[in-house]
C-alpha cells in the first residue's frame, strides 16, 4: 500500500489494486447533496480508496461503506480514520450479498458505476478489479441495483434517492433511462466530457415518495378536477374523460384504454410553463418509445399523432399538467392518431401510467435533496429530441415558405431560419409540419 496525496485536503493510502480518485470521482462529490431534516443515512456502493464516503461523512451523512475487493475496504477504512474524527462502517461484498442492507432504510444511495469496457487484449485485470471497475451484463450494475431494490423496498427510504455516475458517450451496458421506463424518476444533475468519454451524474426516485394517484372512473377532464390538497403536489387519473381538452380548448377524443391525468404542483418562482410543456414532452416520448412534435405532440415511428401534453396556471398559482396517450388510434377531424399498442402490445395501460407519472415527476417533482428540475439539461434533450425528428427528414413551413428549425428559446419558441431570417415561433398555426413518405 503506498502513499498517495491526489487531493491536498486529504490523507491516502491507495493499493495497487484500488481505483485511485480521477476526474469522475470528484465530479460525483461535487453533486452530493447535504443532510436535509432526517434523511442522514447513506450508503456508497464500490468505496474504493474511500473518498467519496470521508466526503459524506464530512457533510453530515452517517455513511455506511462497501466494496467487493478486500483492499478497497481496508483502503476505506484506513483513510476514513486519518481523514475523520468518526469511523466510517465498511463492509466487504456486494449489495445484493450484505443481509443488514436490505432493510437499511438508506436515504441516499450512491455509486460510481462501473464503466470500463471488457478488456480485448490479455492478460486482463485481476478478478477483484474487473468485478469492481467493468460494467457487463443486459442492462449493466445500473440495472442489476434497481431490480434489487425493487425486491428490498426497505433499503430504500421512503423519498430516498439513488444518485449513480454513468459514462453515457460512449454508451455502457448502464443506460440513466431504464430506469424511466421501470417507473422511476430520472434526473439529470452534472455533466462532463473526459477526452472521448461523457460522464453524467443521474439522480433516480420513486415519484411522489411512492405515494398512489387519485384515481376516478369518468370526468370531463381531468384537468377540471378540484384537488382537495393545495398545499402539496397531487395528480389524478381517470378511466374515461367525456371531454378531454387538447390545445386552444380543442376537443381531445379519449382513448378508455389510454393514459389520461392531471398534475397539480406548487409553482416555483422562475418556471416557465412552455418549457415545462416541451421537457415533460420529450420525457414521456422517451418513456413511451415515442417522439415528441413541437410544442406538446406525442407522436408514434409513423408521425401520427398518439397524445399530447398541455400546462397551465390555473387561479391559485399552481402548475396544472396534463397528459393523455393513446393506446389505440381514436377518430380525429383530419388527424391521423396511433396508439402505443400498434408497436409495443407488451405495455399495459398501468405499466404505461407508471412510466408517464414517472416522466412528469422527472420534470416537476421538488425532491427535497436534489430540489426542483435544471432547465439547462432539459434545453439539451429537448433539442436532441427534437433533432431525432428532423434527421428523418422531417421539415417545417413558416408563412409559406420551407424553414429550417435551428433551436429553441428557452420560454419554449420554436427558433426557425428562413432565408437567412431567424424567427422566434410561439403561435404553432404559423407553422406547418411536413413529414417524409413512411412506407
């Protein structure tokens, strides 16, 4: 074991066989959330040399370790003490191997995945090190923790969250948004670009700390619901709306066997609706298999028209969202529609609102650890949402004349060139969408 000092503010003693603190481990700790009332458990998965625990610790957490090489345990340990004035509990294996863990009750869970690629030249790493530093399998460790905490519902908190560090370019057998579509929240909190690698840290929770909707056989719209509790955010579905509004106060033709709710949050000061639409747009296209149409259109591989999404401030400041998704193709005046079920007939209307609670809740929901969305992010997907459609040769036409869509405002304008021209679009009638020929 040598001495080592990667960080001037700490004490290490790192083994060779120890993934030593890079550029990912501190861009993890720089997203690390303080303590907030009683959330204080936490639990780092893979500890390695330790640092990421002893910064736990030094911001308030009460930081339980594990690793599944024996070196990067006594790595922790070791630091832990000439770094702290308490000793951080360190435990050897894996998480899906400890008893104590599964009813640990943690309410932070942290990790920085594993992401390196299998090696093609021999001779290869150690067993140790592989096990903890290559990301393998169906789905990647990413996978393989949320389907052992949704079998150990009591190692995690009510409330609590994962936060989990992925190389997402190139991409890892880890992907942030599979867990979107098991039904959790995915949030992005910070992202990096190493040389030809990108980092991102993603936090994920149960939406709503697991609480269940509101629920109602038959309403108007569910966006004319009264909700009893104006003092936290709510949301309710619906079986079957009698008349479902869509955009300007159009008529929504509702699918019985479709997604239909509505959302009722508290109205942070700087949210802008518009963009609120767009984000939640892309989310639940994403969860859905789907793609999103600019500015709320839910649109299938064929361009028609599946739901949309539509916000609101309604009278007592809060922001209303509503969502509805077809899983069947419903008569439209002059619309062609489609439905989720003419190309994923595996996905259930209850598996399918889950995904879609789980989308808004990404968007919206004020997780008392992480606090509300960050509006840059959403700016990016939104504009990789949107580039996916244009790539297929989808164009737009603007007072008349064919356009080219080069952005959007962070209000929620589509930005459009036409002849050099840019123009700022907030009125969707003055644009016209013209897809390619889909055989």
């Amino acid at each position: 074991m040598n001495d080592s000092d990667p960080n001037p503010m700490m004490k290490l003693k790192i083994p060779s066989t120890v993934y030593p603190p890079r550029e990912d481990t501190h861009l993890l700790i720089n997203c690390i959330p303080s303590p907030t009332g009683d959330r204080r458990r936490a639990l780092e998965i893979g500890s390695g040399t330790g640092v990421v625990s002893i910064e736990m610790a030094n911001l308030g957490w009460d930081v339980t370790a594990i690793d599944v090489n024996p070196m990067a345990v006594a790595a922790t340990s070791i630091n832990s003490k000439l770094n702290l004035d308490m000793e951080i509990c360190v435990i050897e294996g894996s998480f899906d191997e400890i008893p104590q863990l599964k009813s640990g009750a943690f309410d932070l869970i942290v990790w920085n995945l594993p992401y390196l690629d299998v090696p093609v030249n021999r001779p290869e790493l150690e067993a140790m090190e592989e096990s903890s530093m290559i990301d393998v399998g169906i789905g990647g460790w990413s996978s393989e923790l949320r389907l052992h905490l949704e079998q150990n519902n009591a190692m995690l908190s009510p409330g609590g969250l994962v936060m989990l560090l992925y190389r997402v370019l190139p991409e890892s057998p880890s992907r942030p948004y599979d867990w979107l579509k098991s039904g959790w929240s995915v949030r992005r909190i910070e992202s990096k670009q190493l040389g030809d690698e990108t980092l991102s840290v993603y936090a994920h929770w149960l939406p709503w700390g697991g609480s269940q909707p509101l629920r109602v056989q038959e309403i108007g719209s569910t966006m004319e619901f009264k909700f009893p509790n104006l003092r936290k955010s709510e949301r309710v579905f619906s079986n079957y709306q009698t008349n479902g509004r869509g955009r300007k106060g159009r008529r929504w033709v509702t699918d019985p066997k479709g997604v239909t709710g509505t959302w009722s949050v508290p109205t942070p000061t700087d949210l802008n609706p518009g963009l609120v639409q767009l984000s939640i747009g892309v989310m639940v296209s994403r969860a859905l298999g789907m793609k999103m149409k600019w500015p709320n259109d839910i649109v299938d591989k064929e361009f028609r028209k599946c739901g949309g999404v539509l916000t609101i401030l309604d009278s007592n400041n809060r922001l209303k969202i509503g969502v509805g998704v077809n899983k069947h193709p419903q008569p439209a005046s002059g619309i062609e529609t489609g439905g989720w079920y003419d190309y994923d007939q595996s996905l259930e209307t209850e598996d399918a609102t889950k995904l879609i609670d789980a989308a808004v809740s990404s968007c919206i929901e004020h997780h008392e650890l992480i606090g509300d969305f960050l509006d840059g992010f959403f700016m990016e997907d939104i504009w990789s949402s949107l580039s996916s459609i244009l790539s297929l040769g989808v164009q737009v036409r603007f007072e008349g004349l064919i356009s080219r869509v080069v952005g959007v405002s962070r209000t929620g304008e589509l930005i459009v060139s036409t002849k050099g021209d840019v123009h700022a679009v907030s009125n969707v009638d003055s644009i016209q969408w013209l897809f390619p020929h889909v055989p």
